[in-house]
C-alpha cells in the first residue's frame, strides 16, 4: 500500500478550502489536551437546523435541539476510557492521551464538517515548514453512529489513512477495504446480523416474513443482503419488501400497513432507525394491528425506551431483537456522577455539551439567561447541583451496548498506539525498517498497528479486527416483555456468536423468552405447511420459493423427509408403501403349495400318482388274468409307470422357481408324456399287427411287433425327446425370471422358457405321437375282437389330442403363476383321461366283473368289455 508522503498536509490544504466555503466549525464541543489528540464524533442532539446556503454571505452556523441523553454518555464513555488509560502505567507510560469531541447532531453535513475539522485543525493559518514534520490534531477519531455518515466521512479519511473506529455504523458495504481502507468497526457487520437473523427465523421454523426498511445505506444494504442469504441458505422468503417514508408521510405508512395486515407472514423483521419505528407504529396502534411477532435489527432493540409504552406494547410485546453486546465498565458511573459544568467556558470556542447536558437534565439555564426565561419562571443553574438526586437515565449502567463498542474502540486505539511506540529502532515495519516516534506520529503509521491489534477487556471479550476491519462477531438476543402491572422489561433470553469454525451459532434460553400470543408459544409463520413424508414440493407458479403445493409421490417413489424437492424411486425388489414415506419389499407371486390353487393342484397331482400305483398294483395282483394279459401287458405296466412319472412331473411346476427346476420341469414332463405315448403309440399298432395275422397272407405282419421291437420303438422314441430337451437344456437353458411388467408392486417368479423354439418343438413332437396314435386307433376302432382296446385308446387320445390343443392359447395368455397353473392343469387332465380311458374299464371288469375276465370271454365275439 502506497501512502502520501505528507498526508497531514494534504488534508490540511482539503480542509482549508471547506473553511473557505463555511467558515471554521464551532458546534458543541468536548476538549481535553494531551501529547495525542483522539477524536471523536457523538450524536449529542436529535435535531439540526442547517442554514440556508445562499453563496451571498457567510452562512451562519447550524443550530442543533433534542438532546439525546445517551449520545452524551457515549461521549463521556469515551472520555472515561481516555482517563483510565491516563491513570494506567502499563498502557502508554508517559504519554498523556487527550480528546476532541464534536456533537454530529445527527446530520451528515455536521458530522462531515466536524470530521474535517478533526483531521486537520482549526487554525485560520496553515504554516508549512521545509521538514512538514509536526503532529497531526488528531491521530485517529472514534465514530461515527450512522452507515451513511460512515460511509461519507471514511471514503475522505481513507485517502489520507486517517484510522476512524466506528462503535455503531454496521453497513456491511464498509467491509470493503479497496473503498474504506482505513475504516474499522468494534460492531459487527451487517452482513452478521443478517445471519444472526436468519438463524432466529430458522430456530422457531419461521421461513414467510415480511421486511421493513430504511430509505439509506443501512436499510438498503441489509434488505440486499437479507435476500441474498435467504435465497442462498433456502431458509426461508420473504413476503414483502417495504420501504419506511424518512417523514411522516401518513398516506405512505397507511399503505405500508395494510400490505402486512393482508399478507399472511406473521414475522415482520425491521432494520430501520427508532424514529421511524415511532411512526410506523402510531399507525399500527391506529389500525389496532395485533397477532405479529416483530424482529428487531439493533438500530432499535436496546435503544427502543419510547416504544416500550402501554400504547406500543400490546402491539410490540414479545419483539426479539439482535442488539450490540452489553458490557461492563467499572467505574463509568463514579466518572459520570463527577461531571460538572464549565461555569468559565469560551463561547467562542463553541459550545460545551456538559452545560447543555445540565440545563436539560436540571432544567436550567446557565447566565446570561435567555430573555424572558427568569419571567417565565425558570431557574439558572449554579453547576452545583446533584445528579444523584435527579431521575435520569444518564446515571444507568446496566445495559451498556453502544457505550461497550465506545470503549473497545478508545483501548483498540490506544493499544495499537502502545504497540507502535515500543517499537524497537531499526526493527520497524516501516520503510528502512524505521520506527514512529511521539514527536512525528503520522496517522497511517497508526493504522498498520491498528490492524494488528488483540486484547481482552476487563468483561472477558476479545477485541482484534479481520481483514476486513470488522471485530469478532457477537450479538445479544434481546425480548421485550410486558408484565401484568403493566410495566415493561427488555431482557437478554441468548447470544449469536461466530464460532470457531465461522459458523453461526445461536444459543437460546427459550423458557426466558415472553411471547405476545394467546398460546404463550412461537408464532407460525410460513407460507405453505412443510410437506410431509411422502409428498414433494411443487412451487407455485408467480410465488416464491416457500410457497408450494405438496404432491403425493407417484407409485413406486417414496420420500421419507419433510419438504423433499423430489421423490426416489425404490430400488428394483421393492416398492412404495400407501403412505409412500418409505420402501418396502414387493409382493412375490409364483405357484405357491401354501395357497389354494396350489394346494389343489398338488394334491390332484398326488391323487393322480396314488391312483397308477393302486392300479399298478391291481395289475400285478391279476398279471394272470386274461384281461390283463391281452394286449401286451409289459406296455400297460409301462403306460402306468408313465403316467405316474407325468403326475408327479406336474409338482415341478409348483414352488419357487429355482434353476434346477425350471430346467426340470420341461424336461421330465416331455420325456414322460412321450413315454406314456410311445407305449400307447406301439400297443395300438400291436391292435393293427394282430388283427392282419388273423387275415390270409397276414402272418409276417407280426414278427415285426415282437416284445424286442415294442421296447425298442418306446426306447427310440423317448430318445428322440431326450435329445430334443438335451439341445434345448445346452442351448439356451430355462432360467428363473423376476417379472414386475404385470404388476409394478409385485414381483411374479416364473421360468422363462429360454428357447421358444425348443419349446415348441418338445411340444410339437408330443402332439405328433399323440396324433398319430388318435389315427391309428382311429382306424382299428371298429375291428370284431372283443378285446380290442382301439376304442378305449382312440377316446383317451381324443382327450389328450383337445386338452393340449386348448393349453396353447390358454398359456400363451395366462399372466404370471396362471401360466403354470394352466401348464400343470393340463398335465393332470389329460393324465387323469388316460389313466381313466385306459384302464377304467379293465378296472371294473378285474374288480366288479370278474366273472368275465376269462379267457373265452376275452377271446369271444360279442362280449362287451
């Protein structure tokens, strides 16, 4: 950083020009010698009347009225700390601190006019010597209260590094140091109270309010920033924006009010001064405005006595605010009650704020008297009366706030000027590695101190300043309180502080905090209720953030927090509950044997095998007899152990499907269907073999249909489907399925048939025996032997043939577990219509008609089986 070689004379020269338009700057004043000057600029009085500027004559000196009581105590705050520090060897030994305090009035104009009279002196004359070398009238000025003076005043100061330590201007646009780089502040910025706010609105759950503003730079830069870190943070909206009238503009405040009357936010958080919080009031009192939990910035929480009456209260009850950190002073009340007036004082020099202090604390007047003002009955003041026995809030030291920051900023000061002066000679910072001396103290040579600055007070609060030249964040948390006797209280109910990983953090002390509602609880205030699990937030259209309409999660989504943007989809075994808030496992579907159809089915199955053993057993019991003797008997055996291997196949289909039985269940139902039909096949052809032998030329027809060559065709037959399964099974194999295309919460387990063509032909070549077998029974039905069996085999193939011939369309167009029920239907009915055409009869003739199981019945025309 470059500075001017000789800044003091610069600004001397600036300075000098402004005497030449408004003549020297003699306003209420507080002075005290000393090898150092600190300045200081203090709102002493509410009100200025400046005069007009005409450029015809030399305009008179402004006049100021409304004396602010707490302003002179921020003086004397400042003029205490300044003798303590005189009175303390360790700090500046030998070195006498004096001040130079202006009233600001709380105008712009006299606080900048104070402030170039600060920084560069009252003389008529400038004197400049060859060296320029002498001490500045001040080496740095404490102030000022408001943003918009700061920002004025320092934009000045900082072209010359002129350190000014404000105790009350927060504008966050100050922390940039490219504009004010000799600016610090012992209040936090803004840009903290915007968080420490946001914080609060996220403690109680408050995300739709409403703001208030001030026409300037401390109400424009905090609404800006206010909606910056909401919209940043997602923690809440605000409702609406308004702008405070700086006048009372009646019409203007009306409107003002009827916005938050309509609006629905129930927090309206104010960031503007107390004299336009007064007026903003008087109208909600007028409009009776009730039901409103109000968030104060500090410009009016701590400082806020004249709100705090019966008239604001029902309205202003429960207000939590952000306020600066109280302190404790020792000893500033001793300080306060020994001020006495300057009987002797030079008018000359201007006036002095202690005696205008005393004649409005005693209402006196100091001689010479105003006229009239003895007529009128007024009393002069003597200076010897006692502020002990007067009502004052001047004397009260328990909730020290501004006066806090007015004392950290003098000691940051002094201890930056301590440091600079135990500077060691040759090991300075500044160029040639020299030091500041007493004698030729420059005012930037104070700032690189300044910066480097860090000490405790006697409360225990650090005190060093950032890059920015901001102090180490803290804030009180104030609430207002109104008693039953109706009398009022601001209490502290916590703190928001920046902790040590530069996070906000608040701490609250909820059973302390007095709430203005029936309910004695926090307020709602929001725009939409939060979605509850299960739904997700859609905004509405035209509306902020927080306005929202909340959506039922679409099946198959869930969301299991509050306000979710958007819902997330199961993952693939599991689906949406009704509520939709969480996932849970899907429905699995397959042929169960615990269900009904299964246990059905099953047991059908089971009757089916039962029934071939019995009449397997019946004919091994009657293996003798003619009826079963006839026609072959090892292939009847063969045809009911095949159909027992059918019905149990069936069982297969039932259950879980696993791999090993979905590359079963095909197989064992098409190798044991094509056995049952091969054997059927070869016993109608033994019918057609036998009925040639008893014609003429027709007895070589048999020798080709001997035992051997029956098991023979069985055998070869069944290999052709044992192969046709085999390259079915090695090809593309049966696999377990998860099927959720039927139904979405549902997972159907199935076997996919892994080769359709495989598949078909397994079938194919089963309904091709079975129509060749309906043919050739078909066309011996009618032959003369009593114990021909064409009838019987052309009926069972008949069944079997229109069974399978339904199943096709039937499985292709059955969802899920129907398409084995189906499959296994099939199976045991054209099983059962085998087993009940072929052997029913021979069953009845074995058990109820024995007396025609003989060989001359078998053998004789006429007989009926």
């Amino acid at each position: 950083v470059s500075f001017p070689r000789y800044p003091s004379v610069y600004f001397n020269l600036v300075s000098a020009s402004v005497s030449c338009w408004f003549g020297q700057f003699h306003l209420n004043i507080m002075h005290k010698t000393g090898d150092v000057i600190l300045g200081g600029l203090f709102p002493v009085h509410f009100f200025s009347s400046v005069p007009d500027l005409s450029f015809a004559s030399e305009p008179q000196q402004p006049s100021c009225h409304g004396f602010y009581v707490q302003g002179f105590r921020q003086a004397q705050t400042m003029a205490f700390a300044i003798d303590e520090i005189n009175n303390n060897s360790s700090l500046l030994p030998n070195v006498t601190v004096g001040y130079t305090l202006y009233d600001n009035c709380a105008e712009l104009g006299i606080g900048f006019r104070g402030a170039l009279s600060l920084a560069s002196g009252q003389e008529e004359q400038i004197i400049l010597h060859n060296t320029c070398v002498g001490k500045p009238p001040v080496l740095a000025i404490v102030g000022e209260t408001s943003s918009t003076r700061s920002i004025a005043i320092s934009s000045i100061l900082g072209l010359y590094r002129v350190p000014m330590v404000s105790y009350f201007a927060t504008c966050s646009c100050l922390s940039d140091r490219q504009k004010y780089p000799s600016f610090f502040r012992t209040i936090p910025s803004d840009a903290f109270q915007v968080r420490a706010m946001i914080q609060i609105l996220k403690h109680f759950g408050w995300t739709w309010a409403g703001l208030l503003i001030t026409d300037d730079d401390y109400g424009l830069h905090a609404a800006r920033s206010l909606q910056s870190e909401l919209s940043l943070s997602g923690e809440g909206c605000l409702a609406y924006v308004e702008v405070l009238p700086w006048d009372k503009d009646t019409d203007e405040l009306r409107r003002i009010v009827d916005v938050m009357k309509q609006s629905t936010a129930r927090v309206v958080i104010a960031f503007v001064h107390l004299s336009h919080m007064i007026n903003l009031m008087e109208e909600v009192a007028k409009q009776n405005v009730t039901g409103l939990q109000w968030l104060a910035s500090e410009g009016w929480t701590a400082t806020g006595a004249v709100l705090q009456t019966p008239k604001f209260m029902p309205y202003l009850g429960g207000t939590l605010g952000i306020a600066i950190r109280r302190g404790e002073i020792p000893g500033l009340r001793e300080f306060l009650l020994q001020i006495r007036p300057d009987l002797h004082h030079n008018n000359n020099y201007g006036n002095s704020m202690v005696n205008q202090f005393w004649e409005f604390t005693f209402q006196c007047r100091f001689a010479p008297a105003p006229a009239g003002w003895v007529e009128g009955g007024g009393a002069i003041c003597t200076g010897k009366e006692d502020l002990e026995n007067v009502n004052t809030k001047f004397l009260d030291v328990s909730n020290l706030r501004p006066e806090y920051n007015v004392y950290k900023a003098v000691y940051a000061l002094a201890y930056a000027l301590d440091d600079m002066l135990q500077c060691k000679p040759r090991r300075g910072p500044f160029s040639g590695h020299s030091c500041a001396t007493l004698q030729s103290l420059e005012p930037w040579q104070l700032l690189y101190y300044l910066e480097r600055v860090n000490f405790s007070t006697p409360f225990g609060d650090q005190v060093s300043f950032d890059e920015n030249g901001d102090v180490v964040p803290i804030y009180d948390v104030m609430n207002w309180l109104w008693l039953p006797d109706g009398s009022t209280k601001v209490q502290n109910v916590g703190e928001v502080k920046r902790s040590a990983f530069k996070v906000e953090e608040i701490i609250l002390d909820e059973d302390k905090i007095f709430w203005n509602f029936e309910s004695k609880k926090p307020v709602r205030s929001v725009c939409s209720e939060s979605c509850p699990p299960g739904t997700h937030m859609v905004r509405k259209k035209g509306e902020p953030k927080c306005c929202f309409d909340c959506i039922p999660c679409s099946e198959g989504k869930i969301t299991n927090k509050r306000n979710s943007l958007e819902c997330t989809s199961c993952p693939e075994d599991f689906w949406s509950n009704p509520q939709r808030d969480h996932c849970v496992p899907k429905k699995t579907e397959f042929l169960s044997y615990f269900e009904p159809l299964g246990i059905c089915l099953t047991a059908a199955s089971l009757l089916g095998t039962f029934i071939c053993t019995v009449v397997l057993g019946i004919f091994i019991y009657h293996r003798r007899t003619p009826i079963v003797r006839a026609n072959n008997s090892e292939l009847s055996f063969q045809v009911l152990l095949s159909l027992k291997l059918c019905f149990l196949c069936s069982l297969l289909f039932i259950g879980r499907p696993r791999m090993w039985t979905c590359q079963l269940r095909h197989a064992a139902f098409g190798i044991s269907f094509v056995l049952c039909v091969s054997c059927i096949l070869v016993k109608t052809m033994v019918v057609l073999a036998v009925f040639k032998v008893s014609k003429p030329g027709g007895g070589t027809s048999l020798k080709w249909f001997g035992a051997m060559q029956q098991r023979g065709t069985v055998l070869f037959l069944t290999s052709i489907q044992a192969a046709i399964c085999t390259a079915w099974l090695v090809s593309a194999s049966p696999t377990p399925h998860k099927n959720t295309q039927y139904q979405n919460d549902k997972i159907v387990y199935e076997c996919t048939v892994g080769s359709t063509v495989g598949f078909a032909v397994l079938l194919g070549y089963i309904g091709m025996l079975a129509v060749l077998s309906f043919l050739i029974a078909f066309l011996v039905r009618n032959l003369p032997d009593s114990f021909n069996e064409a009838k019987l085999i052309t009926f069972g193939m008949l069944i079997f043939c229109a069974v399978w011939v339904a199943f096709v369309p039937v499985y292709i167009s059955s969802p899920g577990n129907y398409a084995d029920a189906v499959e296994v239907f099939a199976i045991l009915a054209s099983s059962f219509g085998l087993l009940i055409t072929l052997f029913g009869p021979k069953c009845y003739i074995i058990l109820l008609r024995p007396e025609i199981n003989t060989k001359k019945a078998v053998m004789g025309r006429g007989a009926e089986l």
